[in-house]
C-alpha cells in the first residue's frame, strides 16, 4: 500500500512539473502492474495519448473507463477520429446529467459540442451555441480566445453556406492573433467585401510569419503553416479574374508538397478551374490528387465542387462514357442541383447528330427528376432551336405542374413563359402569366421585383393593344414612384390611344426636351424640317457634311467661271542624250537583230563555220517510202544505180569519203575502229 502512495506521488509530481509524456506514461505504467483497475493512472496515461496526437491508443484506454466521469475526453478522441456522431451523442448525453458536474466542465462540453456541429457543417446550430458561451465568458477566462476564433469562424461559414438568420455583425474585441484575422477575412469575403478580404489576409500572413519567425520556426514550417491563407489569397485573386496571380500562389503551394491533404486537394481543384479545358493530361493528374483527400478534411460542399469539376474535365477530355456515369453520380447524390443534369445534357446534345435523339434522352431524365429544372431548360431550348414553341410551353407547364406554385413566378421564367406565348400569338395567356406574378408578388416585400414585374405587364398590355388595361397599370406605378418618367411615358402613350386629354396632362409632367429649347433656330410654333432631320443621321460612323444651298450654288457657278486646265507632263529624255546627233533609226528593234550586231567567236563558232557548206544530201540512195537506205521498209530491195553520172563530188572528202558507203559498210567501220581501241 504504501508503495502504491509513492508511485501515485511520483505520477502526481512528474505531472505538476510539466514533465515529459513518456515518464509520465511510464510512471503510469508502473502503477497499473501494482493495481491494473486503477481509473486515475489509465485517465493520465490517455491524457498522455491525447496530447501525443495518439488517438487511437487513447480511445482504447477510454473505452474501459465510465463514460459519466471522462465523457469529454472520450469525445474529444472521437472528435479527433472523425466519428463525430458518436461523438455528439457522448458529449449531449453528459450535457444532461450536467448538474453535479462543475461549471468549468460544462463549458467545455458545450464548447466541444459547438466545434462537433461545426465540423458536422451544421453552422447554423454551431453560431447558436457559440451566442450563449460568449454571453457568460469572461476576459479572463482560458478559454476566451478560442472561443472568439472559434466563433468567428462558424459564423463566417454560415454566411458561406447562406444559412438563414445568421447575421455579419461580431464581438468587440482586442484580439491579435492570425487566426482571427484570417477568420475576419472569410467574414468579409462572405459579405462581398473582396478588397477588405484581401488586406486582412495580407495582415494575417504578415502576423503569422512573424509569430513563428519569434519562436524560431524553419522557413519550410513556416510555408506550411502559411499555406491556407495563401490558398484564401489566391482564391479572391481569382474571384476578381486576376487568374495569372491567382495561378502564381497557386503553383508556390504545390511545389512545397504541403502536408495538408485538404489544402492540397482545394488548391489543386481551383487550378483546373483556371486551365479549364487546357493542359487536360496534367489537370487530370491533380484531379486524381484533389479527390483523393476524401470526406474526412474537406466539407460536403467542397467534395460536390470537386466532383462537378471532374465531371467537367470528362466533358473537356472528350470521354462521353465516363461523363455520364459521373453526372448521374451527381444527379442522385445532389438532386436538387442544376449542374449534373446540365453535364447529362451537353453530352446528350453534343454527341447525338439527331435532336430527336438527344431530346428522347433528356426526357429520359426527366421522367426520373420531374423536379429538376434544368433538364426542362434544356429540353425546353432544344425545341425553340427547332421552332417548335408549342411543345417548349407544355414542357414548362408539366414542370410547373410538379413543383410548389411559388416557383414559377421568378422573373426569368416569367419572361421566358411570356416570350413563348407570345410566339404562338397566345396573348390572353401571357397577360394572364403576368397577371398572376403580379399579385403574386404582391404580396411579399421585394417591391423591386413587384416593380419590374408591373412594368413588364404593362408594357406588353400595350404592345398588346390593351391600353385601357395598361394605363391603369402605368398609373400604379407613377403612384410608387412618381419620379420615374419612364412610367410617365409609358402613361402618356397608353392614354394616347383613347384619352388625349389625359394623356396631354401628363405629357406636361415630363418636360420640354432638351436639345430643342438649346436650339435657337427650331421653336416649338415651327414645324419640323424632315429634310433637315433626317439629312442630320447616317448609318455610317461619321455623319456625312451636307453643304448649305447657298453653299453649293456657290461651288457650281465657280467650277463653270473656271477654264479647265489640261495637265502637261514632263519629258523624260536619256542620260547621255545629244540634241546634235540624230537618233538611231533601229533603236526600237533587239540588239542581236540590229546590223551591227556581231556575235562571240568562240568554240560554237568553229563548231557552225562549216553548216551550211557540201552536197547536202546528193549522194544519198534510195527514195521514197520503203526505198531509203537507213531503212528498208516493207522489205523493198535496192533499186538500181541511174543511168545520169552522179553528181560531181565536194572537193571538202578525202579519198576514202569519195565514195559513197552504204549504212552496212559505215556500221563495220564503226566496229572495227572499237576493237582496235580494245586491243
């Protein structure tokens, strides 16, 4: 017994002095060999486990211990494996047995239950819980820091997320730390507030750098830590459409292999949304990467925004087969977004020559979303491609017949609903479209829209014909604003078609136009010059000049006083001209034939000193066809020698040419002098 006192004194000293987790542990150990069932030694030994970021070891040592005493640890550890429902569930059951625990560990237990519905993405829950720590804490108290960053956060996630009922506004406080700056900054990025976003950011690195720059952090575990607000940085970088920037910071975190998987993952996503359909072998491989991080970093909402973009990519890289199956994963997992039906739709479209086809696929879908509005747009454009505005409005109709009423009367289907009934010339229909949106929104409190929708109305009421009906619109909306002259016009044109006493009462209202009062030339009592007005206007982009009439009276009568003139051109004479010597008279003809021409003496002039020169052919036998000697055509023999002496011979042959040879005698000639040569 008394060994056990002084390992539970030595286990009590080496935890008061901040000693190292391992002797700590190990005095643990020593305890549960005396005593195994010994609750506090196994309660420090998981504590140790925990700030050792040894979850798993912990959880074991926990689940032998009573859920009532150590239920904060054991959710926490939960918390840190990402079983966050079981995790919530220990944390609310503690939560109501509360009352004979102490205040402190209450506060904890509801400010891990807000983190665990902040990591569930349940913001709105999480901002509600946060409300009422922060109204009970302190300035002194250890935990008021974390709360306020923690607070921050969640709201600024919860105006991401559009959750209804949480508002921007947050309290005062004096706290520097980089995380709540950065917390700041996603606040102002969620109300809009790019520029703001982007200082704080700014500031937020610039303290983060500095904080562990002070406690003697290496530049890579700095780069690593700055690596989320880089991310955020680069992300309103290209909100704004500085993409190359955007990229820039992008590529920095890539290259220093951040060992956060989600930072890797959304980065990695945001730079195929910057190449879009270019580098598609590289954006494939960091899509691979991106969905890879899985659902225990990232939130549902980046896992969706990843999946679309590999979709996408499919789309991109030309792989209609892999498209679909992806964009159907998409439809029956998100069946309320617009995105996967549009994907099924552009490969439906794009890959079948036939509209028919693609529109008997879209209708595929339809049957099995009735609810989606994007497969009814689509297949709703593919019929106005075709003209066919009838079977485009039942395809609204049956859409409009599956979903609450309220729907319908958005103002793009509104108009889109009134363009199509006018098509088909069913005016009726489209006032009565008009009508209903009317007082539809009449009753809410977007008078903008209730604006817009009126004017809309009456101007197609008038365009309709109906003026009566359209004045007594045009009035409503003069008595909303009476300021708005656009209204007052449309009034004064509507009581134009059957009341002018009126529609002169109103007229009186919009004023004189400007440009005739300034114009001292053109008074009200006058009538119009439409010559004048319309000669002012051109369709091209500079008004042509008409000249005045006596302007051009003046130009005529001066080009008739004028003698023409006829234009003398300058001669041109040689360089070497010499007015004494009179020109050659075969200047016009080529050199080589003018009668001084001599040509080169040289080898081609040996060579045709003697053509031209012999007998040309007198000592030639035969004649005729079939009759030559070169040729023996037809097997013609050799006529006799005339009986007329031959010719005399050309003095130019030697004694042995005198004597005319035959082709035969030449040829053997020919052939002895060869083998003489061979020999």
């Amino acid at each position: 017994m008394a060994n056990i006192k002084a390992l539970y004194a030595e286990l009590e000293r080496l935890c008061a002095s901040g000693a190292d987790g391992d002797k700590i542990a190990k005095a643990a150990d020593k305890i549960l060999k005396v005593d195994p069932n010994a609750q506090d030694a196994r309660h420090v030994k998981a504590v140790v486990y925990l700030r050792a970021d040894q979850y798993d070891e912990a959880l074991q040592i926990l689940e032998t211990l009573p859920v009532e005493e150590y239920a904060y640890e054991k959710a926490y550890a939960l918390y840190r494996v990402h079983r966050l429902d079981d995790a919530l569930s220990v944390v609310q059951e503690a939560l109501a047995n509360v009352d004979s625990k102490p205040q402190g560990a209450k506060k904890a237990l509801r400010i891990l239950e807000a983190q665990l519905l902040y990591r569930m993405e349940d913001f709105g829950a999480s901002v509600k819980i946060y409300d009422e720590i922060i109204k009970d804490l302190d300035l002194d108290d250890p935990y008021y820091n974390e709360v306020h960053v923690n607070y921050t956060a969640a709201k600024s996630a919860a105006r991401l997320d559009y959750v209804p009922g949480v508002d921007s506004k947050l309290p005062k406080t004096s706290i520097q730390m980089y995380e709540m700056t950065y917390n700041l900054a996603c606040m102002a990025l969620a109300s809009g507030n790019l520029k703001e976003a982007t200082q704080l950011l700014e500031k937020s690195r610039k303290q983060c750098r500095d904080v562990l720059l002070s406690e003697s952090y290496g530049e890579e575990e700095i780069e690593q830590e700055l690596a989320i607000i880089v991310a955020q940085l680069g992300y309103i970088y290209q909100l704004q459409g500085r993409e190359g920037e955007a990229l820039d910071l992008y590529q920095g975190i890539l290259k220093s292999k951040v060992a956060d998987v989600a930072i890797t993952a959304v980065v990695s996503n945001n730079v195929n949304a910057i190449k879009r359909d270019k580098d598609l072998f590289d954006s494939q491989k960091r899509q691979k990467i991106a969905t890879a991080a899985g659902g225990e970093k990232l939130t549902q909402t980046q896992l969706k925004i990843i999946s679309m973009n590999g979709a996408l990519l499919s789309f991109y890289a030309k792989s209609p087969v892999a498209t679909k199956e992806q964009a159907k994963k998409l439809a029956e997992q998100y069946p309320d977004d617009h995105l996967p039906p549009l994907i099924l739709a552009a490969v439906s479209t794009k890959n079948a020559k036939n509209p028919r086809k693609a529109a008997d696929e879209l209708e595929e879908y339809v049957k099995k979303y009735p609810t989606n509005l994007g497969f009814r747009l689509v297949l709703c454009q593919i019929q106005i491609n075709q003209l066919n505005f009838s079977a485009a409005i039942q395809i609204m109709n049956d859409y409009f017949g599956v979903v609450d009423k309220s729907l319908q009367y958005q103002p793009a289907l509104v108009s889109l609903m009134v363009w199509l009934y006018g098509r088909v010339d069913q005016v009726d229909k489209a006032v009565e479209w008009l009508e209903s949106a009317t007082q539809n929104w009449n009753s809410s409190s977007e008078e903008v829209e209730d604006t817009w929708t009126l004017k809309q109305l009456a101007a197609f009421k008038l365009k309709s014909h109906r003026a009566r009906d359209a004045a007594k619109d045009y009035e409503r909306l003069v008595r909303l604003d009476p300021s708005d002259t656009c209204a007052i016009a449309g009034l004064v044109m509507a009581y134009a078609e059957f009341d002018l006493a009126s529609a002169e009462k109103y007229s009186a209202s919009l004023g004189n136009v400007g440009w005739v009062d300034e114009d001292p030339d053109i008074s009200r009592e006058q009538p119009v010059d439409v010559e004048k007005l319309e000669s002012s206007f051109s369709w091209s982009k500079k008004p042509a000049a008409q000249p005045s009439s006596e302007l051009a009276e003046d130009i005529a009568t001066r080009d008739q006083l004028k003698p023409k003139k006829k234009r003398k051109r300058k001669v041109r004479l040689p360089k070497n001209y010499d007015p004494n010597v009179s020109p050659d008279p075969e200047r016009w003809l080529p050199k080589y034939e003018r009668s001084a021409f001599l040509r080169k003496v040289g080898k081609r002039k040996e060579k045709e000193k003697d053509i031209g020169r012999g007998p040309q052919g007198a000592a030639v036998t035969g004649g005729g066809l079939g009759g030559t000697g070169s040729a023996n055509i037809f097997g013609l023999k050799q006529p006799a020698a005339a009986q007329s002496p031959p010719a005399p011979l050309s003095p130019q042959l030697s004694e042995a040419e005198k004597t005319p040879k035959t082709p035969a005698s030449v040829a053997a000639t020919a052939a002895k002098k060869k083998n003489k040569k061979k020999k």
